[in-house]
C-alpha cells in the first residue's frame, strides 16, 4: 500500500521520496492517481502481491528518473500501465466504500469517470439497499432517494454482467394465426378455441400480430444457463421466492421483493437490448413465482400449483403478451424428475421419396393403420362421424395408453427440450412461433418464475387518474417503491389490484433515474 501526491511518495516497504519534482513522462498518470486516491485509505495489510509489483513498477521508475537516468521506452510504457491500474485498483476500492455508506453521488460521479461495478460490489450495493430500507422501516422514516439511485445502478450492473455469460439463441420466423384460409381454415380455428389439445393445428401466416403493441419484426428463443446467480436465487435467502406474487406482499421480507423486482428487470433489460427495443416501451404485465409439484392439478391461472402445462401460445393466452421469460429456482435431476419446458414446432416437411408410413408389415397391420389414421384425423383437427375407438398394439414391449397418448403428442411436431437448472432462464417472443409446455412432473418440486411484457403504450390519462402520477423528482420515485412495494401493510383484495396496476403502469419510472424518463 502506498500513497502518491505531487511531491511525496511514501511506499509500505519504507522507501520515501519527497520534495521533488515529477518527471513529465509520469506526470499525467500520477496526477489522475492523486485525485483519485484522495479520502482513500489502504490498509497495507491488504495488499496482494500483485498490488506490490505495481506499486513496485511505478516506485523504481520514478526513483530512476529522480536520480537523472532515462527510461527506456519499455520501462515508460510499463510506467504508465503500472499506474494505469493502480488508478483502476483504487477507483474500485473509492466505488466499493461509497457502496457501502449509500453515497450515490460518489457512485455515480465514478461510473461516470470510468468505474464498473463487479459482480461482488454489486452485490454489497445490494444488501446496503436492503438495510437501508430495512431501517427506514424500523425507525417510521421515509425512504431515502439514494436508495432508489443504488438500485439503478445495480440494474445497470447486472445486465452488464449477464451480456459476458453464455447465450443460445435459435432465430425463428414470427408467426400468427392465419385467418386467409376459407371454411376449412375456420373450422380448425374452432377447433382451436374449444379444445386446447388442437393448439398445434392451428393455422398460421408469417408475421407478429401484437395486438396493440410495438413489436420489433425479430423473433427467437434465448437460453441463458447463468441468467442469475447462486446467491440471487437461494431460496434459503429468499424463502418468498418460492411462491410470491406483487397482490401479497405483507408478509414478504424486504430483501425478497427488491430482489424479485431486480430479477424481473433484468430480465426486462435483456429483452429491450435482445429485441433492439426502447427500454421506455417494455413493461410488465404479469410476474410471479409459482410451484409445480409432482401428482397435483392445476386450478385456476397464475401462481396455482401443477404438475405439468398444456401446450400453448402465450399470446393467445393473452394478448397483451408480446416477450416472456421463465426463470428457473430449481434443477432438474436434484429438486424434481421430469418437467422439461419444451418448444413444440410443426416438423420439418420430409423430402420428396421419402417415407414415414414404416414397414411394409406395418401398413398391413390392421391396428395399426386404424391408429394411423386415428394419429391423422387428430393432426388435421377433424372429428369423425362415429366414435373413435383407440385399438392398442400389442403389449409385447410394456406399451401403454400413455406411450400412445405420447405418440400422438409427437406426431408431425418437432419437440425442443430444455433442461432446467436453477439460475437458468429462457426467454422468447411470445407468438406462435414459439409454442410450448411443460412435460409432467414425476417427483419432487419445480420453482420457476414466468413473467410476461407488453409493448402496449399506457395513455397518459391512466397516470393523471392515479392519486400519485408520474414521478417528478428523486424522492417521488423512493415514494412509489414504499408505497407500491415495500409498505408491508395489509390490503383489501380491490385496493392491492389497483396497487398492483399502478406499479406495472410506473414500472420504468421506478427502475430507471429520472434521466431517463
């Protein structure tokens, strides 16, 4: 450790150099050292090796100017790269300290200058926000507009860090249902509308149909191994995680919702910069952590438990959908068996000779060619006259009703799985482009949080109905994170939906500085 002004250097190892004049070659280095090392303190217990042989670099290089010898051009340059990090070392210890005391002018005003927040300070930063808010509530005091700050900042972090980890992104041609096809084509729409298990024949067109939204015309499927952290998603840390949604927060410790809320813009940033999106037009419009548990029946919509999801569109299931992500809590093979999310596409069409009929003793196999054309009907979404029984092949090899049922399932589709690992995310356009479910859970319990954005524009009218409207101050975005989040008060079921509306509509302005607005 040591500390560098114009006129005296004092090393840790004891070697001191003062009253003199630098040379010019350094000069400029040293000057941007002095006003960063300024208020910062080094404890020389420390500092690592690698520290010293900096430090080193930059002392014998000066001590050999100071003593009338010249550098050469490789000890100049070494010099200055020497110092160079020495600067960036520092800025990151003056970034690391202003983190922990919530000084977010001194934050900003070194980002700005060049500092990045690591992953481990963005970390601090948030546990920081966490205990301030916590005490806040502890001592009946409003929350601070630093707090707000710090959590702008650690989103700007955070998708930093994701765009250097691994990313498989498959591109897709946007589809939508095709609504040109006549008295056949209206009749497999029916189909469709009266019978979830006829998704799949529904017919569509190119093109998105985002209805009332500002959809970019690219369409794909992202597979993030690492979207979150070991730490971020531990439901030791975070217990609500396991079940949460924005209408209860109650009983919902502070840290869990601002990191619910941080996960959630993460995942709202990733699409803005995937999809070449303003970040001003993406906003929720449903996010909650929900449980499928192995041998139980869904009920209901968001948030009920299940153990597996019926083929869909998520933008049939609403409209308003138009980007949609799940975000995995647990893995596969260690929490739960079974569960893959899978993307269901029409298969590719087979090139002219070929054959999918099999053998020839299977087209003269009686059951078979009734279940063949029984599997047909089915793809086409036609209904016979007469009652459709199913014959089952031979049981020589342990078939069953399900392995037919499975068949039938995979017939003329393209199934695409994906295994699930906690930290783990998929994210993709929300047309039929990306039809998908969720296999049956076998054992165990699966978290996973979906959330759902829409690019539909909220008219200024619905802020100037709202009690509190658009933020126009720091401290009027610190107000909506209390009272639209963090209040920790109990709500009738009417008075937390319209809470509930007010956050998703303030969204942007509550995760994003007024700059920005």
């Amino acid at each position: 450790a040591f500390v560098i002004n114009s006129k005296r250097i004092v090393s840790s190892h004891g070697r001191v150099v003062k009253d003199v004049m630098l040379p010019k070659v350094v000069a400029t280095s040293l000057s941007k050292l002095s006003a960063t090392i300024e208020g910062v303190q080094l404890d020389a217990a420390a500092a690592t090796v690698a520290d010293d042989d900096v430090a080193n670099v930059v002392l014998e290089s000066l001590e050999k100017r100071l003593n009338g010898q010249s550098l050469t051009g490789a000890e100049t340059s070494a010099a200055l790269s020497a110092s160079e990090t020495l600067l960036k070392h520092l800025q990151s210890i003056q970034l690391r300290t202003a983190v922990e005391k919530l000084d977010t002018d001194t934050v900003s005003t070194l980002i700005e200058a060049g500092a990045e927040m690591d992953e481990a300070t963005t970390e601090r930063a948030f546990w920081t926000v966490v205990n301030a808010v916590d005490d806040a509530e502890a001592n009946d005091l409003p929350l601070s507009s630093d707090m707000s700050n710090m959590l702008h900042h650690i989103f700007d972090a955070d998708l930093k860090h994701l765009l250097t980890r691994e990313k498989i992104t498959t591109n897709v041609t946007c589809m939508k249902p095709d609504e040109s096809g006549g008295l056949d084509s209206m009749g497999k729409r029916m189909n469709y509308v009266f019978d979830d298990g006829d998704h799949k024949n529904l017919p569509l067109a190119e093109g998105r149909k985002c209805e009332s939204g500002n959809c970019c015309d690219k369409c794909s499927r992202n597979i993030f191994p690492t979207f979150a952290g070991d730490l971020e998603t531990r439901l030791e840390t975070f217990p609500e995680l396991a079940s949460l949604t924005f209408n209860d927060l109650a009983k919902v410790s502070s840290a869990t919702i601002i990191q619910f809320v941080r996960l959630v813009e993460r995942v709202r940033r990733t699409m803005a910069y995937e999809y070449g999106l303003d970040l001003s037009t993406l906003l929720p419009l449903q996010a909650y952590s929900r449980k499928y548990v192995a041998g139980t029946t869904q009920k209901g919509g968001g948030g009920g438990e299940g153990d597996f999801v019926t083929l869909h569109t998520d933008e049939a299931t609403h409209e308003g959908y138009h980007y949609s992500c799940v975000l995995y809590l647990s893995t596969q093979g260690e929490d739960f068996e079974g569960g893959n999310f899978v993307f269901n596409d029409p298969a590719k069409t087979p090139e002219a000779g070929s054959s999918s009929s099999g053998s020839e003793e299977d087209d003269d196999d009686d059951v078979d060619i009734y279940n063949d054309e029984l599997m047909e009907a089915f793809q086409k979404g036609d209904l016979p006259d007469n009652p459709l029984i199913l014959i089952p092949p031979p049981d020589e090899d342990g078939a069953s009703a399900a392995s037919l049922e499975e068949e039938i399932r995979r017939a003329g589709r393209d199934l695409t799985p994906f295994h699930p690992t906690r930290g783990s995310a998929v994210i993709f356009s929300s047309g039929w482009e990306n039809m998908h479910e969720v296999e049956k859970i076998t054992a165990g319990v699966r978290y996973a949080v979906p959330c759902f954005f829409t690019t539909c524009p909220v008219p200024d009218i619905a802020y100037d109905q709202m009690k509190v409207g658009k933020p126009k101050t720091d401290e009027d975005i610190a107000d909506d994170w209390l009272h639209l989040l963090l209040a920790h008060r109990e709500e009738e079921p009417m008075e937390s939906v319209g809470r509930v509306k007010e956050l998703l509509m303030k969204w942007h302005y509550m995760c994003t500085p007024l700059s920005k607005h």
